[in-house]
C-alpha cells in the first residue's frame, strides 16, 4: 500500500460525517478502503473488518448501469483522471449481497505529488430508481394496449416491456398449471432458461412452486432469497446456472385460464414493497389491458363481418365474381407487407379491396354478367361503381382509406384510369396497390364475358404496365408474394381462348 501522507487530514474529516445517513469511503492510490462511516457499512451490507483494507476487486464489487450492463466504479476513473463525479446513479453491492441503487459523488484526494486517493460518498436512491422503474413499465403496459390487436401480441410484448423497460432479465408468463409449467411468452434470458430447464426436468413442475402457490391462493408469492427457497427447490440449479436470485409470481384474471407472470432479477432483495406494489398495479393494468385488446378484437370481427356483408351484397348480383373481392383484399394485404406496410395498414388495404366493388350493387346484374363488349351507356354504368362504391362507404364513416380506394381503385399512374383520370402522386398508395392485385385476380378467373389467363400472364401484363399504368414498387412486390408461394383460395373456371386483353371495361 502506498504512503497516503496528508490523506490522514481526509480520515479526521470522516469522523464528522460518522452519523450520516450518506455513506463516505475513504481509497488510497491503490484503490483500497483506508476508512468509511457506518452508512457506507450499512448499504453494502458488511462490517468494517471485511470492508478495510482491501480493494474494490477483492470485496467483489460489482457496479451495474441503469440499463443492467456492468461498469467500473467512478472512484476507478476519478483516481485515473482526477476529474471528481457528481450524481452518478449505479447499482452497487459487495458479492452477491445487499444490492442498492446508489448516487454517488467522487473528488479526488491531492497532495504535491498528484492524486493521492479519492473520497466518495453514497446516497441510497433504490426506492426512487424502483419507483420510476416502475411508472415506466405501466406507461408501456398502457401503450401496448392501444397499440396491440391480439392478446398473443399483447402477452408478448408486456414481457419485452419488462426486460427493456424495467431492466428484468428474466420475464415469462405461464398458463397451464394442470400439467408441467409450458412457458407460454416469455422475454429476456430465455433460451438460456429453456437449456438449463431442459437439462433439470424436476426444474418444469413448477406447479409445486411459487407458480402453483399464486395461482391456488390467487395472491402475490415473492422470494427475494430465491437459491435458499424451498418453494423453489426444483428451480435452484437454474436459477443458479443463470446468476438469477430472486423471482416474483403473481396471478391475473384472463378470458380463459388464469396466467401467472414471473419476473426474474440477479439481485437478491429485489422484490421491496415498492417494486411489488408496483408490479401488482402493472399486473392490474394487463388486465384492463386484455380486456380492451379483447373488446378492440370483437369490434374488428364486427368490422370485418360488416364489410363481408357488403361485399356479398354486390358479389350476389354476379355468381361468376364470387370471392373476387376477397381474393383482392388478401393479395393487397400481402403486397402492402411486402412493401413494409405494418400490420395494421396491411390490414385496412386488405379490407379495402374486400369492399371496393360494393358501388356495383347500382349497376344491372345483365350488364354485369352479358358476354360481349359493352355499349357506351352500359361501360358508364360499369364505371359509375367506383363513385357510387366511395359514397355508399363515406356514409358509412369507415376508416381510411376504405372509401377512397373504392374511388381509386381503377386509376392509372399515366391518366388512362377511371372515374376521374388522376396521374402519379395523386392516386393514393393503398388505391395502387389493389389496382394490381385487382387486375392480376380478375385475369386468372373466368368471366362469362371472357376467359381465365394464366398466372404467368397476369403477371406479365402488370410488369408491361409497370412505371405507366401500375407503379412499378406495387408490381415488384406482387411478384415477389407470388414468388414466395402466395395463391389465391378460390379456384378459377375453366378457361376458354385467350383474349387480347382483360378487365379493362371494368366488370373485372
């Protein structure tokens, strides 16, 4: 140990602080503990006799980020650099014991020869880290409600939420008791989990454990001592094989069978009174949150009841149509993913094209289904479904851009299209992508007023229009969905001879 000279001024000043609620330790240039107040002993959970003399190495002094990742201490840098820290929030513990969520401060010690040593102080801020750890993962829960469309999703992503925003490593969830525990979602450390269950098999029947324990008694079980736990005997070679130490079961209230969520720390002592009344009202948020995600689901099966009740509607006037309108919406949908539309949009193109055709309920069902070329008066009456179609929607008040693809859907990129003969930009992307997969399935099907074409065909005449009547990303891409195996449910007629080209009347 180096020769701490005027560093015995620092250990008089000590003395003053001996009743500090703050803890203040004394290093020498070596980094070893030469003194500290009692509040240092206390949040780290050691005497002075294990404490003095040695350093920060040989105490096995671990110092993690808020995010979980591993630093060095700051009295490490302030030694090397000089430069004292103010304000540092880290979680500290000494082994494996007493883990705090620390502020710290550090200054360094001087004298003529340089830095001599550092003086730190340590101010407990667990509870207020715990409490804003907290508030961050019921704000996720809340979001993820208004932004999920399954519970599977749901489920998912509060276990995400969990590990990223409440910084667990190890969160999972699981529903049925009756037999050996399925981890039904989980997030974090979780095919380490799955190895070491696998290897451990007594590890899965964790009814006999906290998990069968919270859901028979319907209450919280915590075990912040989770290696010494018997109620956790089958789980203590696993839990130890992934440095997990303590583990908190609560049950919540579904639809179906109840779930019980396990949320996982490194740390001993982490589940306080503040972080399990915290993640009990997060757990009560799920279950508000189910329960929307249950009454968002109902109200989209209504929606999507709707608007099949439209499309059959119009479909009923021209057996040969049947299903034209579904097709459309599924190959839409598929496109705008393989454009990288998110699932929602996906979803409201596919429904788009599902009802795009309802104006045709306006137009005779002879016109509709007469082989032959059509009259001038009976082509207008044809394409007077794209307007008659985007009004009857707008009285409906269905999202967009359902109404004005029905108006769209029959436009061309070049001015050729109709009701209103728009170019480029100012046809909607969702109106452009069911003029594609509108196009291609009509022409693989057959019509009383021509035959059905081949896949390779219909295919071939969107790529020849590509950058002038259909945009060519929206043509790319249904290549790329058939090419990756998509296929449409309904099965085409028999085709007759070939025609020179199809659709184009729009009768479909």
């Amino acid at each position: 140990m180096k020769d701490v000279g005027d560093l015995g001024t620092v250990v008089r000043t000590l003395d003053l602080v001996s009743r500090s609620p703050v803890g203040w330790v004394l290093f020498d240039a070596e980094l070893v503990v030469r003194d500290c107040n009692d509040a240092a002993l206390a949040l780290f959970g050691v005497s002075r006799d294990e404490f003095l003399g040695r350093s920060p190495r040989e105490l096995h002094w671990s110092a993690e980020r808020l995010s979980g990742e591993t630093t060095e201490q700051p009295a490490s840098r302030t030694l090397a650099t000089a430069q004292p820290t103010f304000a540092k929030v880290l979680g500290l513990s000494v082994g494996a014991r007493h883990f705090r969520w620390l502020s710290i401060n550090t200054y360094p010690v001087l004298d003529a020869r340089g830095v001599n040593g550092v003086v730190s102080s340590y101010a407990d801020v667990t509870d207020a880290v715990r409490t804003h750890r907290n508030l961050d993962v019921s704000l996720a829960v809340s979001q993820i409600a208004r932004s999920v469309e399954r519970d599977v999703d749901y489920l998912d992503k509060l276990c995400l939420a969990l590990v990223h925003r409440g910084h667990f490593p190890l969160t999972f969830l699981t529903r049925d008791l009756a037999r050996d525990t399925q981890i039904a979602h989980a997030a974090g450390l979780v095919h380490e989990l799955r190895e070491v269950v696998a290897a451990s098999p007594a590890a899965a029947r964790a009814a006999h454990g906290l998990t069968g324990i919270a859901a028979r008694a319907g209450e919280t079980q915590v075990a912040n001592h989770a290696l010494r736990d018997p109620r956790l005997a089958p789980w203590h070679q696993p839990l130890a094989a992934l440095g997990l130490r303590a583990m908190i079961a609560i049950p919540f209230a579904t639809a179906g069978a109840p779930l019980v969520l396990h949320v996982l720390s490194h740390h001993e002592d982490e589940f306080d009174e503040t972080t399990v009344r915290g993640l009990e009202a997060v757990v009560r948020e799920m279950e508000l949150g189910m329960d929307h995600v249950a009454a968002s689901e109902r109200l989209r099966e209504a929606f999507d009841g709707t608007l099949a009740a439209l499309a059959e509607v119009s479909e009923a006037r021209d057996p040969y149509n049947a299903g034209h309108q579904r097709g459309v919406g599924a190959l839409g949908e598929a496109i705008a993913r393989q454009l990288g539309l998110d699932r929602a949009s996906a979803a409201l193109v596919r429904q788009a094209g599902e009802v795009a055709d309802v104006g045709k309920v306006a137009v005779p069902a002879e016109v509709l289904t007469r082989p032959g070329a059509l009259s001038a008066l009976e082509l207008a009456l044809i394409q007077g479904h794209c307007e008659i179609g985007s009004q009857i929607l707008r009285h409906a008040q269905l999202p967009w851009p359902i109404a004005d693809v029905a108006l769209a859907h029959h436009e061309r990129l070049d001015g050729s299209g109709y009701p209103r003969g728009l170019t480029g930009d100012d046809i909607i992307v969702p109106a452009r992508i069911i003029a594609v997969a509108d196009t291609v399935e009509a022409m693989t099907h057959h019509r009383p007023y021509r035959p059905a074409r081949t896949l390779d065909e219909a295919l071939a005449e969107i790529t020849e229009g590509a950058g002038t009547r259909y945009d060519a990303d929206v043509v790319e891409a249904c290549r790329a969905v058939f090419a990756g195996g998509f296929t449409f449910t309904r099965v085409a007629r028999e085709a007759g001879p070939t025609p020179s080209r199809t659709g184009d009347d729009g009768r479909e």
